[in-house]
C-alpha cells in the first residue's frame, strides 16, 4: 500500500481553546505550507524548526497568526513530510485555516489515517498503532502505563521473539520435506516449541487483567431498598452522584459512573432495591434491570443491613447473584449490629463469596479494605509492567496461534507427516503476524483503524 496525496485534519478536539493545532502530511505538504502560510521573515522553510507567520485568504486577508512546524520525512509521525500549524483555538479560525489548505491542494484524513501511514511507512507496527487509540482514551495511570509500554513496542518485541522461534522450527520442519533424507527428526527443537507454549500461556494469564484495565471492569451494587448502595456509590466516585434519602425505593433504575479504584477503570453500576414483592410497575422494572446487571456485571457487591434482622429481601438479594463473583458487605457498621448478626452471618457464610467486609459509607469504615479488595479481584497478583496484551483481537490471535502450535507438537510426538507439521506451524506464524502487522489483510487494516477519530 502506498499513499501519494496529501492529506489533512484539525488535531485538537472540538471547542474553543487556547491552541489549536492542524496536521498536514504527504509529499505536498510543505509546498502547500509555503503558499498557505505567509512567514515574517522571508527564510527558507527549515525542518523541525518552529515559523511563525499568517494563514491569509484568497484575497490577502488575515485569518490567523500561527506558529507552523515543518518535520521531514522520514522523521516525523507519518513518515512522511509533516506540517503542523498551531493556530487560535477558537473553532471558526481553525475552520478556515483547514478550508484554506483544502483549497491548496490537500484533502481531508480519513479516521485514523496519519496512523495507518505511521504503519505502512514501517514507522510502528500493528499493535504500536493500536495502543496510540489506547494512550489517547486510558481511563486511569494505571490503564496508561499498559498503553505506553504497548507503545513502545514491548508486546510486538515479544511477538515477533516467538514468532522468529517458531520460524526457525517451521525451516527445519520444511528441509525434512525438501531434504527427507538428509535432515532427521530431531531437527526440529521440540523443547524451543514447549517453551513458546509457556510464553504465549503467561501472556493469556495476565491478559483479562489487561482487558480490565483497558476497557475497564463492571461492579454491580445490589441490595434491597435502603441499604446504603447510592451512599456507597457517592463514597467510591468520591462526590455526590446519586440521590441519597432514608425513603426507600429512591433509586428506581439502574445508575452507573466510571470510578479509579487503585488504578482500575471500574464502572459502578447503582440498582434498583431488589425485594420480595412490590405492585408498582416501574418499580418491577427497576428490579428486573437491577437482576439483569446482577447477571451481566463482572462482580457484584451483595450489601445487607448488619443492624437489621436477615429477612425475605436480603434472601432474594442474595439469590439474584446467581453464580457471579460476588463480595459481601456488611453495611452500616456505624450502628449497632442486630442481636441475631452472630446467627444469620453463619447462614451467609454458606454461599462462598469472594470476600466478606464491613463498611459504613457515613463515617467511611472499611472503604479503603473494599477498594483493595476490588482491585485484587479485578487483576489478582497482576502488575501494570508485567501486562502484555490488553485488546480482544490480540487474544484471538494468541489463542489460534496457540492451537495450532500445540496440534504441532503433538503431531510431532505422533510422527506425523512432516506436511501437516508444517501447516501448523504456518497458522500459528501468520496468527501471531496478525498482531504486528506482518501478516494482515486490508479488511483487518479497515476493522482497526475505524475506531480512530479523525486527526489521528
């Protein structure tokens, strides 16, 4: 694939700003530069050099004092040549500056576009390209961290290891057929394959916490009517969210917000009070949302009234979570503990929660015990730095690579033709190509990219 026009995008996000910046790129970039951009001091035009100048009309007009950088190919994002333009952030002077450049020459990028030329000039690879949609929308420092090392190549250094290993079995897998009797068996390093299995098993280990703090985890908040789930909604995203009122039955549907817990995106979903009965039909449907996020969330915090005797309510509440991981929490510890506590706590401690943590939202008891426990469900023992992969299609790949390498290995210890080896080495190769970019199909190209905005 090869690119030969020049293209351009407003950068900055949209509204008013101090600074807003426009990129153009391609091989008429600086020559559109030059006819768009009037600079103060007649110089030549020197790269990775700031120039400051006006953008005028058609007619000489001024629309704008800008500040315009020229990057020389191949040093720059593209790899092609690049001029940014930072003008006034006020949103009509940077459609006019973009109206002008249209105007000379250049068309508008496509999503993703200065990216897609970023990889096909060989700049970054596939997964580098992927994680800058990462950088840009991580949701905590954490998520942020996992983006950055993905940026710097770290999962395609160690894709591209296993990949040349397995190359280099897959050629001596290819001289046994070329070569049948001249090169054995035992050419092949079975051990050099088992320790790629290793490899790629650890990288599917760590990969859900991965996922989790890309795309963030799904906390359900499930309790029966004044319980204290909006209080404790408003204590973990730390201000006033949710309506809070000793008349039950205020939260009428579900309610959700994106919260840091120790450095994982979380979304804190608040429910309807689930209870026995109830003839109010929004109510009824408040409660069949509140057991259809009970299904869908990845962990439930279950919360019943330690002051209050265990009834009916904190029994359909506890039956609502089916078989989802769930974390039980004893609410308002601030009060004193009902007389039968002692009692119903041994029948709770039957179902097999993950954890069992007394709070009190009002005075803040136990917030810290609950959010490190959430954070060591979520991702377990598992570091931002140890974490390779983070995106679904790049745990596809890894598990079809996966197979296809373990039908090689046994194949192997069944003595299977060296043809059939050979196809499974080839699959698990092309899977793992898949996530740099080496082996990769303009459909999956158009699949990627489409999720990047315009300017990037």
């Amino acid at each position: 694939m090869k690119y030969d026009d020049t293209i351009v995008a407003i950068m900055t996000a949209t509204g008013a700003g101090a600074i807003g910046v426009i990129r153009v790129s391609g091989g008429d970039a600086l020559p559109i530069a030059r006819e768009v951009v009037h600079l103060m001091r007649a110089r030549a035009w020197r790269p990775w050099r700031v120039h400051y100048g006006h953008v005028r009309d058609t007619q000489g007009a001024v629309i704008d004092e800008v500040l315009a950088t020229y990057m020389r190919a191949p040093r720059s994002y593209t790899g092609e040549d690049v001029v940014e333009i930072s003008c006034h952030g006020g949103r009509v002077a940077l459609e006019l500056v973009l109206q002008r450049i249209l105007a000379a020459g250049a068309r508008l990028a496509d999503p993703g576009e200065f990216t897609m030329r970023a990889f096909v000039s060989g700049r970054i690879d596939l997964s580098q390209a992927e994680a800058v949609l990462d950088v840009i929308q991580a949701q905590t420092p954490m998520a942020l961290a996992v983006a950055q090392s993905q940026l710097r190549g770290g999962l395609g250094d160690e894709v591209r290891q296993l990949r040349g290993q397995i190359l280099y079995e897959l050629a001596a897998v290819v001289a046994r057929i070329d070569f049948p009797d001249e090169v054995e068996e035992s050419a092949v390093d079975r051990a050099s394959l088992a320790a790629v299995d290793v490899a790629l098993t650890r990288m599917l280990q760590r990969a859900q916490a991965g996922m989790r703090l890309r795309d963030g985890a799904t906390v359900a908040l499930l309790g029966k009517p004044n319980v204290g789930k909006s209080s404790l909604l408003n204590v973990l995203l730390r201000h006033d969210r949710a309506i809070v009122s000793p008349i039950a039955g205020t939260t009428r549907d579900t309610l959700s917000e994106y919260a840091d817990i120790l450095g994982v995106p979380v979304r804190l979903v608040d429910t309807a009070g689930i209870h026995d009965q109830s003839d109010d039909p929004i109510e009824q449907l408040g409660i069949a949302r509140s057991r259809q996020v009970a299904h869908e969330a990845d962990v439930a915090l279950v919360l019943i009234d330690r002051s209050r005797p265990l009834d009916a309510d904190d029994q359909a509440v506890m039956a609502a979570r089916a078989n989802l991981p769930a974390i039980l929490l004893l609410t308002k510890s601030d009060l004193a503990a009902d007389p039968q506590t002692a009692t119903w706590r041994r029948q709770v401690q039957d179902v097999p929660w993950l954890r069992i943590v007394e709070i009190s939202p009002l005075t803040g008891a136990g917030i810290a015990e609950l959010s490190h426990v959430l954070h060591d469900v979520l991702l377990g023992q598992t570091l931002a730095a140890d974490v390779r992969v983070s995106n679904s299609r790049h745990i596809d790949a890894l598990r079809r690579c996966q197979d296809a390498l373990r039908d090689a290995m046994a194949g192997l210890q069944r003595s299977l033709s060296a043809d059939l080896i050979a196809v499974d080495l080839q699959t698990a190769v092309a899977a793992l190509g898949e996530i740099t970019g080496e082996d990769v199909s303009e459909s999956l190209l158009d699949t990627v990219f489409a999720r990047f905005c315009i300017g990037k």
